[in-house]
C-alpha cells in the first residue's frame, strides 16, 4: 500500500523542482522529505530519482509514478467533495489566498455574509503573491486564490485550475489632492499630458517583479518616461499615505479604496485601463459547496464595490 502523504511530496517535487521548495510548501524538514521518497522508493521497490550535482532528477519510473499519484490525489479530492454535496449544510474549512488589496477591500464584506449564511464553515485566509498562491492552489497547500490581472499581462496558466472573473478594476493616476480631490474628468489627450506631467515627480510603486510594478514602469515608458521609484512598497495603503502627503505619485486600483470616497486626486490613464480579478480553485474541487460559498459572497462583495 503506497503512503498518500509520499505521493504528494513526489507530486510536489515534479512541480517544485528541489526538496527544499518541498519542504518549505509542506512545513517539513528538507531531511524529513529525503527520507519520506526513499521510503517511497522501498515501496515501490524501483528508483523514483537520481540525483544530478546537488539537485534530483525523476527517472521514468518515477515520472509514471507522478501522472498516477495525481490520479489518485484527484479522485481522493473527489471523493470528498462527494460527501460535502451530500450533506444539507455547509461545512469544512476554505483556505484562500488573497493579495493584499482584495483582503482589504473584499474580505471583511464576504466573511461577514459567510459567518451570517453559513456558521459552520471555517475559512482561513493567507495573504499571498498571485503567481505564488496559484501554485500553493495546484498543491493543495490553499482551496481558492482570489487573483488579479493587469491588461496586456498574462498569469502562467494551470491546467488543473479553473478561473471565474469576479471584477473589473479601474486603475487610476493618483496625486496629491488639489481642493476637495475626487476624480477628474479628463479626454484622451489630457490622460497623456497628465501621465507625462509626472516624468520628473517621485514615484511608489510596488516591489520590483512583481505584476503591477513591470505594468507601471511599461505604461510610464509608453507614455515617453522612465519613472524615479523612489518608494517601493507593497502595502497599499502606505501607497495613499504618500501620495496625499504630495511626497510621491502613484498608479492605484479602485479596489484600494473599498468603497469609500479617495482622499487623493485621481486621473483616468489613457486607454482607461482595468485590472481583472478572478478567482482559481483546483477543477477536481471546484464543485464543492463550501468552495462555491465562497466564490458567492467574493462575488456579491465585488459587485457591490465594483459595479461594472
């Protein structure tokens, strides 16, 4: 009999690439790992892996393994939403990353409508990289990513997950207001000149690698600029703080603001762009009744704070 939990450390390796990546994913000792695969490899009774300078490599054996060993993760996953669909109320546990300003703006409203509808059901949430929290969703490490898009830019695509766009986000130029703040209505040309009135301010913008930061800089260079980041931060609302206080300019979502009137001057970008949010869960799971709770109360959130 093959142990379930070796099984998924292989399937972690194949998508992973080192045991430490897999230790980390599964809170396990890197050693902890090793010994488990080895012992899968007495199980099996062949050699699932060779080890290449200081890294592993599968051999056949253990590459037909791992197409077997997602077989069987699936149809265990399956089994389980099978049960949940049986069952009058909604129950289990949802673990759902969520990038940082979905958290702010969304969550609070969907757990609110979860705890009223739902009481049984737990959901824990982790804030975490889209491109990274899609991983930890093919790995079973999370249930649902709720995700964001920036236009002209694409996510890696995962064939074991599904995608349902929940909303379409305004991105705005934000500066320092000037009277009351607000938007302001501006045509296409004016959208332009505004953009380029920035090329000799200070800039935030979020952590180079990072989505939104590699959009930004593209947009800026379209516009004929390269920008002076002198603030890179993650956070969001540190982005408001900055802005308001006239020490830098920034490019922010309309998510950001939760539904509350802007503290800061926004300004349409040309073209008038809007990141798209969507979330992801793994297909084989995707049908349970918890995950589809979920899924209903993000939407209604996202709706009622993004009206298309």
């Amino acid at each position: 009999m093959l142990d379930v939990n070796r099984l998924r450390m292989l399937v972690e390796l194949s998508r992973r690439g080192t045991l430490s990546a897999v230790a980390d994913a599964l809170s396990y000792s890197k050693a902890s790992v090793s010994q488990q695969l080895s012992a899968l490899e007495r199980e099996v009774g062949v050699p699932l892996l060779r080890r290449v300078g200081r890294g592993v490599q599968f051999t056949p054996q253990g590459n037909v393994l791992v197409a077997e060993a997602i077989t069987i993760l699936d149809q265990l996953e399956h089994a389980k939403v099978a049960v949940a669909e049986s069952l009058t109320e909604v129950t289990g546990t949802v673990r759902v990353a969520v990038f940082q300003s979905a958290a702010h703006s969304l969550l609070p409203r969907s757990l609110e409508a979860l705890r009223d509808q739902h009481p049984a059901l737990r959901v824990e949430v982790t804030e975490s990289d889209p491109e990274k929290g899609l991983v930890g969703v093919s790995s079973r490490e999370f249930d649902l990513i709720l995700a964001e898009q920036y236009p002209g830019r694409t996510r890696p695509i995962h064939a074991d997950l599904d995608r349902v766009v929940l909303a379409h986000d305004a991105i705005h130029l934000a500066r320092r207001p000037d009277g009351e703040g607000g938007s302001r209505a501006t045509s296409g040309a004016d959208a332009v000149a505004a953009l380029r009135s920035t090329a000799m301010a200070p800039w935030v913008m979020e952590p180079a690698g990072t989505a939104s930061r590699a959009w930004a800089e593209q947009l800026c260079r379209t516009a004929g600029f390269e920008p002076d980041v002198r603030y890179e931060i993650a956070d969001l609302t540190t982005h408001v703080r900055l802005i308001h206080a006239g020490l830098a300019v920034g490019l922010l979502p309309e998510l950001v603001w939760a539904g509350d009137a802007p503290p800061v001057e926004l300004t349409p970008l040309p073209d008038k762009p809007r990141r798209e949010i969507f979330s992801s869960a793994r297909r084989v799971s995707a049908a349970a009744p918890s995950i589809r709770a979920v899924r209903r109360a993000l939407l209604s959130a996202a709706t009622h704070i993004l009206p298309d």
